[in-house]
C-alpha cells in the first residue's frame, strides 16, 4: 500500500513539473518565433499546453499585449499539486 502512494505522490509531482516545463517552452518559443524544435517538438508542446492555456487567455480581459494565461496556468498548477499532495493520506 505504501508503494501505491509513493506512486501517486511522485506521478502528481512529475506531471506539475512537466507541465510547467511545457508551458516554459511554449512561452520561450512565442518570443523566438523562428526557433523550431526537432522530432516535432514544438507541436507537441503546443498540443500539451493549448488545452490549458486556451480556456485561460479567453476568460481573461484583454491586457494590451500582453498574454498572462502561462503566469496563471502556472500558478493553478502549482496550486492543484499541492492540494492533490496534501489530500493524500499521511500513512502513503
């Protein structure tokens, strides 16, 4: 039983961690958008990260420019993990 929650403690971790790295990469790659990644990289981040970022950036006002959907998305996720981690039984 111990494993068990040792594996869904760590799955909730690297999923934040990937997901914040993702959403990273993304934003790196809106301010260089001639960089391109290989293997198809780049359309898989966007992929990752659209479903999270696109309800965000339209239930925003517009800013003027400026997108701070990732700022939010990052926030949220670090938010949800923590809750998620502290809702585990302290026994796992």
């Amino acid at each position: 039983m111990a494993f068990l929650g040792l594996f869904i403690e760590a799955f909730i971790t690297v999923l934040a961690q990937a997901l914040t790295l993702a959403i990273f990469v993304r934003v790196l790659l809106s301010w260089v958008p001639t960089l391109r990644l290989p293997f198809g990289l780049g359309e898989f981040v966007w992929s990752v990260t659209e479903p999270i970022l696109g309800p965000i950036r339209r239930s925003l006002p517009f800013m003027g420019g400026f997108d701070l959907s990732p700022l939010i998305a990052l926030l949220a996720i670090q938010v949800v993990s923590s809750i998620l981690l502290r809702l585990l039984p302290p026994a796992w």
